[in-house]
C-alpha cells in the first residue's frame, strides 16, 4: 500500500511540474512595450500659429506669427514619466497689421529683437493631467511649469495645454508625417517680469500682461532640425577673381 502511495505522488508531482513551469514569466516574450513619441514642430506651410496679445484701456494689440519650431518627447502610456518639451519662436516675424508698430514693437525699448531674436520655452514638470494614458484621437489636459526666455531674461510661468493624439493613417499623412500632436496652449506673462517697462505715454495703450495662445500640430515623421550645423555665410567673390580662375 505504501509503494502504492508513493508511486501515486510521484505520478501527480511529475504531472504538475509542466504547469508550474509554464506559469513562469519568460522575460524575453512578456517585455512591456512603452509608447515614447516625439513630435516635432516644424510645418513647411506655415499653418503653426502663435499669438500673443495686450487688452489695455485705450487700445487692444494682437500680433501672430507661424514661425514656431520645437518639439515634445513623452510616454504616450505615462505622461508623467519625464515628459521633455522645448519650443521656440523668431519674434521678429510677429507682425500686428501696423508696420510703424511692429517697428517699435522690435526696438531697443521693448522686444530689442536684434539683440534676442528668439524667445523659448523649456518645460520642466506636468504638474496636473487629465488622463496619464494618451490613446488614438483622444484629449488630454495638461497643465505644466516652464521657463520662458524673452528679451534676454527667463522667468518661470505655468501653461495650459490641450493636447489630441493622431495614429498614423491615410488622412492624418496629408497633414504631417508620422503620429500627430495637435496642442493648444495659454499662457501669461508680465514685460515688467523681462525687463521691459511700459513708458508712461502709452501706458494706456499697452498692458504690462499679455496673454500668449499657441496653435500647433507636430509629427513622429518630421525631422528634426540639426543644431550642430552652423550655417556658412555666402562670400562675394570679385568679378576679376572669377575670370582669373576660367
């Protein structure tokens, strides 16, 4: 009866090892994919749209331009996990519909554009999401924290954000390359905060806030401008250099 017990086990153990063995995670077939994407902004038709504008008691001053390049680098299935974004945008395409204005919008006094060109925005935490997964043509609400360079200073600001997620198919191609990222941002700023003062002559004319808007789309496909290559400058070369060297 003993023999008989034991043969009995050691039938049910045999039997049983398979199963606990297949149970086990094999490490090369159950890897969790991550969706990171990183989506460039850089439309070669221009259809990128960054306004900023001042509601001041006497005069309301609206200005766009489509000159915005950046990109915005995230966990599609974690937006919290160590998102990345750098935006910026050439402030001497911004015009307001009156030329004397955009020059003196330009001028030493206020933007000094020959001196700082661009301005930026570097994030640097989603503080608040609507939803941590991102899927195909959903929206998510982010409100995250930056810094914000302009007229040679930087101060730090809050951004709201509405961002729509595209998969890649035959309608979204004619837009960009690649998945999408529609986004829309709000967020303001002080001059005062950027070393810009308002003279008194037209203190009621300019407010010291404006409010910037951003209207973007970025794709997966687009290439991302190379910021190692320094341009090389044209050189006039004399007419009578030219003929010495046919």
């Amino acid at each position: 009866m003993k023999r008989f017990l034991l043969c009995i086990l050691l039938l049910l153990s045999t039997c049983l090892m398979p199963l606990a063995v297949a149970q086990e995670p094999d490490s090369a077939t159950d890897s969790v994919t991550v969706r990171w994407a990183k989506f460039v902004f850089d439309d070669p038709s221009g259809r990128n749209i960054v306004m900023f504008s001042s509601e001041a008691p006497l005069e309301t001053v609206i200005g766009m331009t489509s000159d915005l390049y950046g990109f915005i680098n995230f966990n599609l299935d974690s937006l919290l996990d160590n998102p990345t974004a750098y935006f910026e945008c050439d402030v001497t395409n911004f015009k307001t519909g009156i030329e004397l204005r955009d020059e003196a919008m330009l001028s030493e006094e206020y933007l000094a554009a020959d001196s700082f060109p661009f301005a930026t925005f570097n994030l640097l935490s989603i503080k608040k999401t609507s939803d941590m997964v991102i899927m195909n043509e959903t929206v998510a609400n982010i409100v995250g924290r930056g810094e914000f360079s302009l007229h040679g200073v930087v101060d730090t600001i809050n951004v709201t954000l509405t961002a729509t997620y595209f998969e890649a198919n035959e309608i979204t191609e004619t837009r960009l390359p690649g998945d999408i990222l529609k986004f829309k941002a709000d967020f303001d700023i002080r001059m005062s905060n950027f070393g810009i003062t308002i003279p008194e002559e037209v203190i009621l004319k300019l407010d010291d806030r404006i409010h910037v808007r951003i209207d973007a789309f970025g794709g997966t496909g687009v290439e991302p401008i190379d910021r190692t290559v320094v341009p090389v400058d044209s050189v006039d070369v004399p007419a009578e250099e030219v003929e010495a060297t046919e």
